[in-house]
C-alpha cells in the first residue's frame, strides 16, 4: 500500500474535499447522491439515463425516499450534479456503484450492469481511488468479478486504488430508517479497503460495522433478505391451510401469537413478494451455491411458495366470481395498488402486476388504480391508473385488494363493491359476505 495515497485520500474524506461519484441513480443511487452530498461533499452522479440526469440536474427527485424540499436544499449548495459522461469518472476520489442486479428469466444472476459499471471505471481509474460496490450480489463478486475488471486498469488493489463491498440497505417507504440512520456493513479486500471505506462512510451514516471480507457483507445481504423470503413463504402456506380448512382466521392467528414477548416474529401473508432483492436474493445464492455441488433446497423452496401466491390469488378471483355466478372471460375485475408495497411507486417484481398479467388474458376487461403508479405495461398493452369513484366500483364484478395503500377508504369500497377479494388483510374489521380475505376466506362474511 501507497501510505501517501492513502493518506491524501484520507485528508479529503475527512476534510469533505473528497469528491463522491456514484454510478447508478435509482433507488439506491439518488438517495446515496443526497445523503453524501448533505453531509458536505461534492457529488457527480453518472447515468445512461438522459431523463434521470436532467433530473437532478434541475435539482429533482424522482424518488419518494428523497423528499424534493430535502433535495432542493442541497441542490441549491451546488455539491450535485449529474451526467452520463463516463470520462469524468477521475474527478472522482470515491466511487460507489449502485446499479441493478436482477436475474435472467432462468432465474440465473444477471449482473452485467456490475460488469458494465467496473468496465467503465476501469477505462478511467486513476491511483488513489476509492471503488464502493453497493449493489446486492451473490459472494464472491467483488473479488472475483469486479476486481479482475478494476485490476485490468493495470492498478494494484491495496496499493493504487481501494475496493470494498457495502451492502445497500434501502426500504422503499421506510419512514424511520434511512440510509443515514440504518447501520452499514464493511468489507474491504484488503484492512485498509476496509478502513477507507469505514473513513467515508461513517462522514454519512450513524453506524459502520466491519466484517472480515466482502464475502462475508455479501452474504449477509442474502442472509437478510432470504430470512425475509422463508419466513413470508411460512405465512403464506399457513394462510392457504386456513384457507382450506375454513374456519381459521390467520390474521387472527398471526396476532395471537405476536403477543409472545420472545422466540416469535410477525411476518404476513400476500399475494407474494416483490422490490428488487427479497424475491431475487434466493435465486442468486442458490446459483452461487450450486458452483459448490450445494443445493439451497429450504430456501428454493420457500422462493416457489411465494412465487406461486399470484397464481393462487387468481384462483381466489375465480372462485369469488362463480359464487356470484360470473363467467370470468365476461368479468370485470378493478386492482387496487400496482406497487409491491403500501404507499410507494416502486412496481419493481411487484406481486400485483405479476397478478394482473394472469388476469388480463382471462377476463373481460382489466384495470386498475394506484395513486402513486400513473401507467403500467401489462402483457404489451399500456395501462394507466383510472380515477377511484362509486360508480366505477359499483360497475366492475370484483375489487382486488392487491396492495393496502392507506390512502384508500376501504369501508367505503367494501359498501360499493359487489366482491371485494382483499389480499393484504386491508378490509380488517370489516363483515360482508361478499368479502374474501386471503388466510381467512371461510372466517369472514
């Protein structure tokens, strides 16, 4: 290791003269790009995106995370910028790379932004550079993916630049935890990677936990999430059973067992899971693992269980039609929320736009309302949010409950509607017979 290099770049990070460039500006890069520039630095923000860059440009956020008055007051500092000129990456002292990490339709990683975003970096590094990779991946890809790209800029890692891995932690619609105040994991390939790292993020966030490598931040990423995705795949099994058997209310259930005060935590049923890593991540470390002649068996399974929850909504749909002797090619059936959680835009893998796609080809006429998703492309047809009036609920054979915006005045819908099929336990409280909530459809009514 350089002791002056890194000794320069340590002066910058702690003077605030450091200049922050974060590739990627979407969920994880607009707020990364606020929350740095807040904290006192420059940042230079880089897309392949024109209408993202004019964005911030004219200092906008597009994010409901990043409040616009909150934005529009660092903006006005002049410490952002954005552009998709790749060439000023060495105005640059600290990159973080914040792009996609989806998986292909074989559910195999795809992490070809990762490799886009190295590759560019790589074309313009300079020594004393320190590279950040936030974007959630199996293990293994910052050393083995992403520094062979870096390396092939001729630098040495520990030496000419500094690489690490910081899982972004982000919770679209969280109110309380951001990335400022939401703890954040270290692992660099190298102690002082890690140390660097630890020095610029700790000017920006509460709370730097280091770990020992960026396999080990990687796969507590995965942990994080997949923990998620088993224990919704419990819930959502126990809710069909209820189902089945007619005369258990799961909500019920869930609520009774809560009051345990150890051993137990809530999770919930719906119509599946969505957003960009709970319903990915599984797929990445079975992947990973099988490289290992390792089958994630508990995990896959519990994926399958919740990517069959559309599917089984659709059936709800279905079978609440013919109780009202209604042919579903002749039904009209209205969704309620297209986003994949409550009070948010994002659509990303969203349980209730997979549930639309099965519906559409199958009814008379689909559509939808989401006060926070203006449009949609469902099967290759555009569709847009239409206003939410009596007649209209009064007019369409079956109301979805698919996401529980608390905007929406369910009392009122259930007193319009002639089927309500509530997938979020929304309609709580409420009695109708001509409610069926998912996990308790023989329990209602």
């Amino acid at each position: 290791m350089s002791d002056a290099n890194y000794a320069e770049v340590l002066s910058r990070i702690e003077s605030r003269t450091a200049v922050v460039g974060v590739i990627g500006l979407g969920y994880v890069g607009l707020p990364a790009v606020w929350t740095f520039a807040e904290a006192g630095f420059r940042v230079l923000g880089f897309d392949i995106d024109e209408g993202r860059i004019d964005l911030v440009n004219s200092g906008r956020s597009y994010i409901l995370d990043v409040k616009q008055e909150d934005f529009q007051s660092v903006f006005k500092s002049g410490r952002i910028s954005a552009t998709a000129d790749f060439s000023k990456l060495p105005e640059c002292d600290a990159i973080l790379i914040c792009v996609p990490t989806p998986f292909t339709e074989n559910k195999d990683p795809d992490v070809s932004h990762v490799v886009e975003a190295g590759r560019r970096t790589a074309e313009h590094m300079r020594v004393g550079q320190l590279v950040i990779l936030k974007s959630t991946t199996y293990p293994e890809t910052t050393e083995k993916v992403l520094l062979p790209i870096l390396e092939g800029s001729g630098l040495i890692v520990g030496t000419d630049f500094w690489l690490a891995f910081s899982p972004e932690r982000v919770d679209p619609g969280n109110k309380k935890f951001n990335m400022k105040n939401t703890p954040v994991v270290v692992g660099g390939v190298t102690a002082a990677c890690t140390q660097l790292t630890r020095a610029l993020l700790e000017t920006a966030c509460e709370r730097v936990v280091e770990v020992s490598t960026p396999r080990v931040a990687e796969m507590s990423k995965l942990l994080e999430n997949i923990f998620r995705s088993v224990n919704i795949a419990l819930v959502n099994e126990l809710a069909r059973l209820c189902d089945r058997m007619g005369n258990i209310d799961i909500w019920a259930v869930i609520d009774a067992a809560s009051t345990k005060p150890f051993g137990f935590m809530p999770f919930y049923p719906g119509p599946g899971i969505g957003g960009h890593c709970i319903l990915v991540d599984p797929y990445y470390l079975s992947w990973k693992a099988r490289e290992y002649d390792f089958h994630t068996n508990f995990i896959e399974l519990a994926a399958e269980t919740n990517e069959e929850m559309p599917y089984y909504v659709v059936n709800m749909v279905f079978e609440g039609l013919s109780h009202m002797k209604v042919i579903p090619s002749e039904a009209t059936v209205l969704v309620l929320g297209a986003a994949f959680k409550r009070d948010i835009s994002d659509t990303r893998n969203s349980p209730a736009v997979k549930v639309m796609e099965l519906l559409k080809p199958r009814v008379h006429k689909l559509s939808y309302n989401d006060p926070y998703v203006s449009s949609l492309d469902i099967t290759m047809q555009a569709l847009k949010s239409i206003d939410l009036t009596a007649e209209i609920i009064e007019q369409v054979d079956c109301v979805l409950i698919a996401t529980d915006h608390s905007c929406y005045d369910y009392s009122w819908i259930v007193s319009k509607a002639s089927l309500v099929v509530d997938t979020r336990n929304a309609t709580k409280g409420l009695r109708a017979p001509h409610i069926m909530r998912l996990g308790s459809i023989g329990s209602v009514g």
